[in-house]
C-alpha cells in the first residue's frame, strides 16, 4: 500500500501536472514566498515547475528502461541458449567493454557526441543499462537452457521462440522483474545527473532535477523549491522498490 501511494504521486503529478499547471507565468522576485511553494532562482512559481517538471525525468527513465530491455533481454536469451560458443563471445564480449567504463564517464562522452534532446537522452541511459540487463538475462537463463527439459523440445524440434520465450523468459521473469525495480532506479538517477551536468535539457527548463540543482544556493531562503522536487523523485525510486517487492511477494505465495 504504501509502496503503490510513494510510486503513484510522483507518476501522477508527471502525467497530469502539465494539464493542470497550464502555460508557465511570469517571473518575479527570486527566492521569496509567493505562492503555495515560492518562487524559485529565477523567480518562477514553484508549484507551477513542480507540474511541469516531471515529464523529462519519468518519461526518459521510464523510456530508457523499456529501450534496454526490449535489446537486452534478447539478446541475454540468444546468448543463453546457443551452442556455438563464438557467438555467444560475440554477443557479450562487446557488452563486457561498456561496461568496464564508468557510467558518468560514458554519460558524458556520449553526450558530448550527439545532439542534446528527450531522444538521444533515452538512446543513452539506455546503451549504459544494455549489458548489465543482458547478463542479467543470460545468467539467469543458462540453467534453464541446457538442462533436461530444453533438450527435449530440442528433440522435438520446438522453435526458438517457443523455448526461449515461452520456457525460458517465464523461468527468468521473477528475476527480470526484480531487476527492473533496481534498473528504473538506476535509470532515473543516470537521467537526473545529465539535468545536473546540463545534458539533455536546458540549463532553466522546468524538470525536477534541475530544480534541485539550480535552487540549492537559495536553500536557507526557499527550501520548497529543492525539497519538493527532491522528495517526488525520491518518492518514486522507493516507490518502484516497494512495489516490486510486493509483486514479487504476490507471485511467490501463489
């Protein structure tokens, strides 16, 4: 329950915020009390940003999590069930060289190389979540592909998508599903730390992350343009925790 409500409000308030706040206002004094929550470094109203500023941060997280799974789960599975061991080498040895770079490193290098947007922003967070997601998926799926009941829809000349699909991804899905709570997380903060380096969005643009960034000197004068950001993305990574662990816990007692 209290898992569904964390995750709820902040998808909430990105979904339906930009309805409600409609076209941003004006500008006032910077740091200052008007308004439910304030105005903000550039004397914009708080709430109003609050709104608007959820589309970028869930929308490329939950974009750039779906990207990396729909490739690397695929290809973890390829990987899994075949016999040729050069292929498999093919398939993870190039995913094992991204991930021996750091992730910020490799934010800030590919960002530096395509031009700045929502799009390109999902293409990246998703290419550095990619190997971990197929490893996952191909760690998970080996015992199942080379075991007693995989040889025999082999004997039987199952396709390939009846046994990696239909045997091996409903034998992995505990496991994917775990793993997709912490992959989102990871996701989201990799999303906020391009809005704090100003990757993928402008400098002044109404998204949670830059909120937190660019109103920390008027901490002290305004808190409320920092803490409610702050607590909504905080909010949905435990959020998505919570109720992972919940359906997880659902599907083992039945």
């Amino acid at each position: 329950m209290v898992g569904a409500v964390l995750l709820a409000v902040p998808l909430l308030v990105a979904l339906v915020g930009p309805v409600v706040a409609g076209e941003p206002g004006g500008r006032g004094r910077p740091f200052v009390g008007d308004g439910p929550l304030g105005t903000d470094f550039v004397g914009r109203d708080v709430l109003t940003q609050v709104l608007l500023g959820g589309r970028t941060v869930v929308g490329v997280a939950v974009a750039a999590t779906a990207l990396a799974y729909l490739v690397g789960v695929p290809l973890g599975l390829w990987a899994a069930t075949t016999r040729r061991r050069w292929l498999d080498e093919l398939l993870m040895r190039p995913l094992d060289l991204i991930l021996a770079i750091p992730a910020l490193l490799l934010l800030i290098m590919l960002s530096a190389t395509v031009p700045r947007g929502a799009v390109a922003l999902v293409v990246i967070v998703a290419l550095i979540g990619l190997p971990e997601v197929a490893r996952i998926s191909r760690a998970a799926a080996l015992p199942l592909a080379h075991g007693p009941a995989m040889e025999a829809m082999r004997s039987y000349r199952e396709s390939w998508s009846r046994r990696a699909v239909g045997y091996i991804g409903r034998g992995v899905r505990r496991v994917l599903l775990a793993d997709a709570g912490v992959r989102f997380i990871g996701a989201l903060y990799l999303v906020a730390t391009a809005s704090f380096l100003g990757i993928g969005v402008a400098p002044d643009a109404a998204d949670w992350a830059v909120m937190v960034d660019r109103n920390r000197a008027g901490l002290a004068l305004q808190p409320w343009a920092v803490v409610a950001p702050a607590a909504l993305v905080v909010a949905l990574a435990i959020g998505v925790n919570l109720t992972t662990d919940h359906l997880l816990a659902g599907r083992k007692g039945r």
